[in-house]
C-alpha cells in the first residue's frame, strides 16, 4: 500500500487524557481512534493487527477442532434470569425498547451457546465437541484506563466446550493450555507470559490464568521460574507463597495483565438451562462444559507495552500491519528515485511481501521518525545514494542493526516468519 493513499495520518502528540501507553503509541502512529473512554475504532493500520491476531487464534482453535460461529449481542432478559445473572452481574448493560423489551448486550455468552447447543445434543454421541467465535462484547467497565486493555466494549475470542463427564471436560482442558501457550507465543509475547493458577469460583480449585508481565497490567503475580508457572495474588491466601506445582517458596513478584483465561465451568451453565445427553444405559445426565476466553484488544495491546520503545512501536513479523517499510528519499524532482522505489515495491508484491511505500514528498527525517513510531520489523530505504549501489540497505526496527543485502538476501529477510 502507498502511504500517501492511507486515509490516516500520524499525530505528533499523544492524545492528553490517555495515559496507557499502548493507547499514546496507537492514536499517534494511526492505529486506533478513541471515541470515548474504553471505546475504540481500528484504522486500516490497526485492523491489519487485529485480524493478523484473529487469525493465528483461529488457526489454533482449529487445531483443537474448534468450530466457529457467530453469535448476537442483543440477548434477551430471559436467559439470563435462567441463570441468575441479570442481577448478579454489575458490569451488564441493559437496554430496553420502546416496547419495554428488555436486552442485555453480551459480556460474554453462556447465556447464548447453552439453550443453542441444547437443540442438537441429545445422545453420548453427540459429544464432545467445542465451539467459538470472535464477537464484540460490552462491559460497564468502571476502570476503562488502560487504553485497549480494557475496553467497554471488545472483541474477545470465546470458546465453549461440551462434555459427558468431568474427566473428559478435564483432558480437553489440559489440551487448551498448550493451545493458549502456542497463541501467545505466536503473537510475540511467549518469554513473558505464564500460566498462572487463579481462583476456580465455587466450580473448581484452580482457573487458568494466561499472563504478561508488564508494569501496565493490574495484576500481581508470584512467578516460579523453575516451573515457569505463576500464582495470583487474588487467590487463597497459603497458595501466594508455595508454587503449586513444585512447592517453591521463593517466587518471583511481578505486575501483569490478564491476556486470556480456561475455565471449568462444570455444570453451572448446563444444569439452569437442563442440557443433559442420554448415556449408554440411557439415563439422562448433565452436560460439563469448559469455556476458555483471549480478548484481541487485550492482546494487541500487551504487544504493544512489551515491545514498544521509547521511538514508538515495534511489531513482531508474525503481527505486523506490513512486513516491510519501503521509504523513498530525495528530491522528488529526481524521478529516478522513485522509479527505483516503483520498482522495488512492484518486484516485492509479486513476490508476495506485504508493503506499505512512503512515497510521500516529506523531509527524511520526518519519514524516519514516522516510520520508527509506526513499528514495522524491516525498513527499506531508497535514496540517491542506494542507487548507485547494487544492494539494498535495510534497518531492523527492534534492534535498530542496518545491513547491506543482496536482493535474494532481501526477499529471504522480507519472507521469514
Ligand atoms: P479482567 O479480570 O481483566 O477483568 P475477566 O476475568 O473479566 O478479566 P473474562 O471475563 O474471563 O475476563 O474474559 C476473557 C478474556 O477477555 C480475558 O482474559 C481478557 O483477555 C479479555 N478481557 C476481559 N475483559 C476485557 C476488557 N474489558 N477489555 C478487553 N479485553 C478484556
Ligand atoms: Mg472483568
């Protein structure tokens, strides 16, 4: 794409009344736009993000045979006083209509996907199996600080999954942390998120946890680095100082954000709605369930606090809106470097390399502040100078290390994964 097409356009201030810095870093390179407090559009450079996140979750939820749906936001009142949370949940909006028709809109969807499923299970051989989707969710969020961490309104992964016993529930669930792992990994955050055991409710002793160290999160946690898992600070008092799988006493005290979390939600859901399957002996039982949650924005913007630097943001390849920043320097006058940008950037889309060309008439200095800030991992830069050369100087972003490569050099760094 050509930058001077992009709709958008870099600030040079942060905005004054965010203080998280993945919101500063995301408003000022183009990103996103606030609307008002925890509520954000995504821009075409911000959308590339969030679908390139979208992706690499679907992908895995596939692995786990995953089956995605899509499903609404208006939710009647009905199905959530079957389960008892139209007055237990403070963070539900509630919204009624000129008939007096009361809605929710969805913090999230057991509510919805129990009396949906409840249509096709009938017997033991309908089960198991697992469903999900990508849908906005709204919270009344009283803390909405923390930029796109915390949204009232958010896209979040949820996934439900559907079991004749716990043990078959469990097993599943055992399969999800490595799943979740391999997200997160993928992503770019895997050195500095851990699975952390956390507080189960009254269904379970434990939940999981997935979280990132970073000083914006909201979270405390005690990390045993031997096991490489975490507790939190929210849980049972005499877990806080013990790791719960080796017993280690000295952890690791850390802030972190919550990226994504399992749980065994057992029959909470199942058994007000009365989804049971008939088993062998044909006797009706209920329904176990575990359901196992990521926010996008949650995600996209851990990314951003980890990685970013004090220049602007710095994104791993697997998530970057491009993979390469093809600049263009000089005197526009002088056609004969843009022709070679032309070229450059035609011979790369051939090839399949994602693109953004800043083909704009502005001062060098300016182009390469803006192209620190926005963050892509490759810079290509074509002047004058590079002409008269037969390779081509690129710039890492995260290290800032310059190398002189060959165009087979090029186009294998510009393809690497
Ligand atoms: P938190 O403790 O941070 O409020 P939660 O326990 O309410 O999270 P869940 O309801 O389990 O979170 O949601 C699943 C996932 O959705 C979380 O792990 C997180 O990644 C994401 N998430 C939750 N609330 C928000 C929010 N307000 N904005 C963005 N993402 C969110
Ligand atoms: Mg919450």
């Amino acid at each position: 794409m050509k930058q001077s097409q992009l709709f958008t356009k870099t600030h040079k201030e942060a905005p004054a009344d965010d203080i998280a810095k993945n919101a500063k870093l995301l408003v000022r390179a183009g990103f996103v736009d606030k609307l008002q407090a925890g509520v954000y559009t995504y821009l075409p450079l911000g959308l590339r993000v969030l679908k390139k996140i979208e992706n690499i979750i679907r992908e895995e939820m596939n692995t786990a045979r995953g089956q995605e749906i899509l499903m609404p936001s208006l939710q009647p009142k009905e199905n959530w006083q079957t389960t008892g949370r139209w007055d237990t949940m403070d963070d539900l909006y509630k919204v009624s209509d000129a008939s007096g028709r009361e809605n929710a809109l969805g913090p999230t969807h057991e509510e919805i996907v129990v009396p949906l499923v409840k249509q096709f299970v009938s017997s033991y051989r309908d089960l198991p199996f697992a469903t999900y989707q990508f849908q906005n969710k709204f919270r009344m969020e009283l803390r909405a600080k923390s930029g796109i961490l915390r949204g009232r309104e958010f896209i979040m992964k949820d996934m439900y999954s559907f079991h004749r016993d716990e043990e078959d529930m469990i097993a599943y669930y055992e399969t999800m942390k490595g799943v979740y792992a391999r997200v997160f990994e993928r992503v770019g955050i895997g050195a500095t998120t851990f699975l952390t055991f956390a507080s189960g409710g009254s269904f379970a002793k434990y939940s999981h946890e997935f979280q990132t160290v970073t000083s914006a999160g909201e979270d405390t946690i005690y990390i045993c680095d031997k096991c490489r898992v975490a507790v939190n600070n929210e849980i049972i008092e005499e877990q806080k100082h013990a790791c719960p799988q080796c017993g280690e006493k000295n952890l690791r005290t850390e802030t972190s954000v919550e990226v994504g979390n399992i749980f065994e939600l057992k029959t909470r859901f199942s058994a007000p709605f009365d989804l049971t399957y008939k088993d062998e002996e044909g006797k009706d039982r209920t329904v176990v369930m575990g359901c196992y949650g990521i926010g996008l924005g949650r995600v996209f913007g851990t990314v951003v606090e980890v990685l970013g630097d004090d220049k602007g943001l710095v994104w791993p390849r697997s998530i970057s809106p491009f993979a390469v920043h093809l600049v263009e320097i000089g005197n526009t006058d002088d056609a004969t470097v843009h022709d070679e940008a032309q070229r450059l950037y035609d011979e790369l889309l051939n090839k399949g390399v994602e693109v953004l060309w800043d083909d704009r008439n502005l001062r060098a200095g300016e182009k390469f502040a803006e192209s620190d800030l926005i963050g892509i991992p490759l810079r290509i830069v074509v002047s004058s100078k590079t002409l008269s050369s037969d390779t081509f100087e690129v710039k890492d972003r995260a290290t800032g290390e310059v190398s002189m490569l060959s165009w087979e050099e090029l186009l294998a760094v510009c393809k690497k994964q």
